[in-house]
C-alpha cells in the first residue's frame, strides 16, 4: 500500500468526493456478482459433457446458458476495468502517462468485453451448429 | 505529486518488516492484474473461437492443449483462488472485523494456504480423471 503524501490528492483528482462511497460500493456489487457468476460458469462446464466446440456451442445456444453468460461478462470486464484503473491510480504517478494508461485500460476492457458478447450472441442466435 | 521534498517524512514509515498481510494485499494486485489481463485474454480468445467454428475452435485447442500451456493453466487456477480467498478476506475487513493482530496474520496466511491446496485439489481431479 502507497501511504505516501500523494495519495490523499490523487485520490481527489480522480473522482469528486461524492462519488467516491458509489465507487466503493460499485467495486463491492461487481465482486459479489462476478464471484456467483464464475460459480456457475465453472459448475456448467464441468457439467458439459466435454470442452469440444460442439458441446460449448450447444450449450450456449440456450437462453439460460447465454444470458448468464453475458452478465459474466459485464460483471467480470467492469470489475476487471474499476481493479486495473485502482493499480494504475496508485502507482503511476504522472499525470500525463496515468492518463494514457487509463484510456488504454478503458479502450481494451470495452473491446475485450464487445468482442465476448458478440460471441456469445452470434453462438445464441446462430441457426446452424 | 506536491510534495515538498524539503519536508521530512514521518520516521516511521522506514520502519517496517514483511509479513503474511502485505504479502496478501500485493498479490491481491498481482493476482487480479494478471487475471485481468491473461485470464481474460484466453477467456475473449475461447469464446471468439468457439463463435468461429470448428477450425477456430481446433486452432485455439491446439494451443490451450500445448503442454507449456499447462503452466498458464495452473498458474491461473491459483490467481483465480488465491484473489478469490483475498477478496473474501476483504470483505470480512470491509465490514471493520479481523484487524486483531493474530486474527489478521492468521487469516492471510490461510488465503496462501487454501490457494495452494485448492489449486493442487482441481489439478489432481483434471489429471487422474484424464489417467483414470
């Protein structure tokens, strides 16, 4: 942990203070909900009957499967983005180079997720196998 | 950022030791960067190829399947157990309980243990199912 002089001032230069408890509470949400979502994914494909394309396809194609799926990936790319901003945030320190960081992380996450929910729609509304 | 270096710092921020807890917490940031970045990586990669077909799916196959690709696995396995315990301990602190000193060292070390015996546990079920 940083508790250097910084950390008070950087903490306010990156959100208003109101802000601030709905962030904490936000991270708090996402973890929660990421955790029950990865208990499920990880029970469903133990459950599978094997990791081939078929099998996971198949599986995707039901409305049960694929719509937890697509808040795993909401959940779990929101967590990741709010968790790789907070490591940024607290370790570097320039203000032009922190900015950069975070649009990367921002960028990649966004990308990241869109591409796991195209897929994952293109599995469940696809009409062949 | 505004320091003024011709202060002094607090002396008793030089003076500390490692233990268990902070141990805990950086691997807590290690752990989650390297799921975060890894983790969801081949996650994105196996769903786009599972999208794509069976070619897609046989090419990223191959590769997860590769015998050094072993060490990805077993290592994300413990990423995934070691930031899940930590992140429970975190809320069981967030709730403003545990801080006691032996209570506190206690529980962080547990989060190093269960992470290795639960990573060993799923290994060992992947691998005598596949001998069995």
């Amino acid at each position: 942990m940083t508790t250097d002089t910084t950390a008070a001032p950087a903490a306010a230069a990156v959100a208003p203070a109101e802000d601030a408890a709905h962030h904490w509470g936000l991270e708090r949400m996402l973890s929660v909900s990421t955790l029950l979502l990865f208990v499920w994914f990880l029970v469903s494909l133990w459950r599978l009957p094997g990791l081939d394309q078929q099998s996971v396809a198949e599986w995707l194609k039901n409305p049960l499967a694929a719509v937890p799926m697509l808040l795993l990936v909401v959940s779990t790319f929101w967590h990741l983005k709010l968790g790789l901003a907070v490591v940024v945030e607290d370790y570097v320190h320039e203000a032009g180079s922190r900015f950069a960081w975070l649009v990367v992380i921002n960028f990649l996450s966004l990308f990241a997720a869109g591409l796991a929910i195209l897929s994952v729609l293109k599995i469940a509304l696809g009409s062949s196998a | 950022m505004t320091r003024n270096p011709d202060r002094p710092l607090s002396p008793h921020l030089t003076i500390w030791k490692w233990g268990p807890h902070m141990l805990v917490s950086i691997l807590h940031r290690i752990t989650g960067a390297g799921l975060a970045t890894v983790g969801a990586g081949v996650f994105v990669w196996w769903l786009v190829a599972v999208a794509g077909g069976a070619d897609s799916y046989a090419y990223f196959a191959l590769w997860a399947t590769w015998k050094w690709s072993l060490i990805v696995w077993i290592g994300l396995t413990w990423a995934f157990f070691q930031h899940l315990l930590s992140g429970l301990r975190h809320f069981v602190m967030d709730a403003g309980a545990g801080f006691e000193l032996k209570t506190n060292k206690f529980w962080a070390v547990m989060t190093l243990v269960w992470a290795i015996l639960l990573t060993a546990a799923v290994w060992a079920y992947i691998i005598l199912g596949r001998l069995a």
